[in-house]
C-alpha cells in the first residue's frame, strides 16, 4: 500500500511539473460545472460561462474569479465582451423539455445581467461583436442574428442554412463568417444582410471559427465519428486548405492574436470532457506545437488578450492561464555549494537560443523572486517565486516563444536586488 501511495504521488507530481513547465498553470474558478466559453477585454478582465448557468468575473487576470450571475435552469454557451462594461452572454433555457434561445446582456460590467432576447428555436451557440453596438450570434437550425445597438435588440438574419450554426467569427462590422455541422461555411460581406455558402471539403462537425482580417482564418471541428479538422483560408474563404497537427483529440475552439499565432484546444469523450490537449502554431498553421496533452479534463474555449497572455476554460470548473504564450518554461535544481553571501550570476550561454542559465545564491531561507523583463521594463515572465532554502540554485529559461532582443532579469530576495543583461539571438 505504501508503494501504491509513493507511484500515485510521483504521477501527481510528474503531471503537475509538466504542466507548469509547459508555460500553462491552473486557476481557481470556484465552481466545478462545465465552463464552455470564456472572453477577455485586456489581460486583466475577463469573463467565462458554464453549462449550469453561471457567469464568472475576472479583473484580476483570473487571480480570483467571481460569480456573478447563476440561473441552474439556464444553459450558456458562449460570452462576449465589447468593453469593461458591456458583456453579452447567450444560451438556453428549458421549458417543459423544449429548449428555448437567451441572450443575457450588462451593461455594468456584471454587477446586473437581464434577459433583452428569448427564441423558441433552440440553442444560441456563439457571439461576436466587432465594436460595442455591432454584434452577431448563431445557433441551431441555421439561427443568426443581429445586432447594432449594443445588444439591446436582435434581428434575425437569413443563414440559408438549417444546420446547426456553433461558430461566428467576424474581421469588421460587414466581413464574417459562421460554421456548424455537417462541414457548413457560412460568408457575408454586406454585415449578414446575405449569406452564402463555401465548401469546406468535408462534413466534419465544425466547432470555432476565426478570422483576423478579412481574408485570413481558421477553422476547427470534429466530434464523435466525425474527423478532427483543421482548415485555414488566406482569400476570405474561397478556398480552404486542410493542416494536420499531432491530434489525439476533438478540437472545440480556435483563436488567432494576429496572421501567425495562434491557439487550438479540445478534448474527447461525451462533449469533450477529457483529455484535454492544447496546441500553439507561430507560422499561421504551417506547423502546429502540442503544448499540453492527457490533461484529465477536456477543454473548449480558449482566448488571448495579446500575443504571451490567455485562458482556457472546459469540464469541472478548468481554468488554465498562461503569460508567455504556453511555450517558454523553466526548469530548477539545487547545487551541492553551500552560499555565504547573496549572489545573482551572469547567465549562460550569453547570448542564447532558445535557452540560458541563470545560477543564484542565498545564505539563509528567503522568499526568492526573480522576474523577465524587456528594454521597455515590460514584465514578460515569473522564472522564480516561492520560499527556499538556505542554497545555491541553476535554473534553465526556455524562451523559444520570444522574439530576438534585449533582456534583463532581476533577483530580489530578502533586502537583496540584482539585474543582470542577457540576449535573446535566433
């Protein structure tokens, strides 16, 4: 039994390592129901939605998260946020069985959410909004609406679809596009006065769609039978092109910070509720980087407030954070010196790619913290910050996920401050 004990707690802390040196750590959201959607305004505030009807806040970058707003009867699927203080939240309800379209919407920055819309249709699956008056929500049965005065009042739009409708991406007010089953590709360029078909080359169940300028976007899917897919246009979806990553999983959610970098997450089972995986491209696609894999929950929304920063939600209340792009990661171990002084050492390799050395010393037990910064004294990275032990420690940065330049990085522990320069050459 004690040997059971001794293999169980070395899975646990091989897994968490490899978590946290994988650039990804987990967050408290307070609740451990179905996060399906989540969206950040900045890298502070932010909000995320459950399938239980409850919409957490953030204005803390995820340090804490808060309810505020919970309705068990309500199943919401998807969050946006035009600014701090307008979010609108979309879902449905049940009556009887029947499923009915809400669209929730504050205007206060959470402290209040009322109902502005109901749809005897079904499910609002995804929303977007381009600016805070212009927005566009899709559903089941080819559901789209529209709306140019913040969210207050919705028309519908014609799909010329009824498959159901789960993504909605759009680049401004006139340019957008929406996928759903069956391989749908919905386009308009008139602000979804019409909507016409693209071919997507399949019939996979299309989940997320993104796009960052008109002409350039990315789409994912897959779900049970149908195959996991990745396409990608760069003509404003006249034509897809299918990219392939190593993917054990169903993808659930896309999004792009710019051309090149992006994110995909998913998850399998019943609605993707394990083995989460999340992947990270730098070359628009071209290649795809598994960042995280076996996670025990499975993951379906993911968004970045710039190119280092951003959140994944999924099963059991998951909140994962990153602030370097889930790529860069550090990794410890003690020397056997035993220190008298204080000490931060020049690091090695100097210049470097893509990783460096960096070896410090304390006398006594301290709190160590020891930060990444660039020329502009921009925070980029947390290498170190706990309490350690009298010591002499070498610790390894990765940073493939950084760009060429300038570096320093700065010790402080007890009444001691060093920074010292290092070069980041590729």
């Amino acid at each position: 039994m004690k040997n059971l004990s001794i293999l169980f707690i070395a899975f646990l802390l091989i897994n968490f390592t490899t978590l946290a040196q994988e650039g990804w750590f987990e967050q408290t959201s307070g609740t451990s129901t179905f996060l399906h959607g989540v969206d950040f305004i900045d890298a502070n505030t932010g909000a995320a939605v459950s399938a239980d009807g409850i919409i957490l806040r953030t204005s803390n970058g995820g340090q804490t998260w808060e309810p505020q707003y919970s309705n068990s009867a309500t199943y919401l699927w998807d969050i946006c946020l035009p600014d701090a203080n307008t979010g609108i939240a979309v879902g449905y309800y049940l009556i009887g069985g029947d499923r009915y379209g809400i669209i929730l919407r504050t205007t206060n920055g959470g402290t209040t959410w009322d109902s502005v819309s109901s749809y005897n249709s079904g499910n609002i699956n995804d929303v977007c909004f381009t600016d805070a008056n212009i927005g566009t929500a899709v559903g089941v049965s080819g559901i789209i609406l529209r709306t140019s005065d913040g969210g207050l009042t919705w028309e519908s739009q014609s799909s010329g679809t009824y498959a159901s409708l789960w993504g909605v991406s759009f680049s401004d007010a006139n340019t957008g596009t929406a996928v759903g089953a069956g391989g749908t590709i919905r386009r308009t360029t008139d602000g979804g006065t019409t909507w016409y078909g693209q071919s997507s080359g399949g019939t996979s169940y299309l989940w997320s769609v993104c796009f960052t300028d008109a002409d350039t976007g990315t789409v994912v899917g897959g779900w049970g039978s149908y195959p996991t897919t990745i396409l990608r246009t760069i003509d404003g979806g006249a034509t897809w092109t299918t990219q392939s990553a190593d993917v054990t999983c169903e993808l659930k959610d896309v999004h792009f910070i710019n051309g090149n970098q992006g994110t995909m997450v998913g998850g399998l089972g019943m609605a993707g509720h394990y083995n989460g995986e999340i992947f990270r491209t730098n070359d628009g696609g071209l290649t795809w980087e598994k960042q995280l894999s076996n996670y025990p929950e499975g993951f379906w929304g993911v968004i970045f407030s710039d190119a280092m920063t951003g959140t994944v939600v999924g099963h059991d209340g998951t909140i994962l954070r990153t602030t370097n792009g889930g790529v860069s990661f550090v990794e410890e171990q003690e020397m056997d010196e035993i220190p008298t002084t204080y000490s931060l050492t020049n690091n090695f390799p100097n210049p470097f790619n893509p990783s460096t050395k960096i070896k410090y010393s304390i006398p006594q037990s301290s709190n160590v913290v020891i930060k990444v910064f660039d020329v502009l004294g921009n925070e980029i990275e947390t290498l170190v910050n706990e309490e350690k032990s009298l010591g002499t420690y070498e610790l390894t940065w990765y940073a493939e996920n950084l760009p060429s330049g300038i570096y320093f990085y700065r010790l402080k522990a007890s009444s001691f401050i060093d920074t010292k320069k290092m070069i980041l050459l590729k």
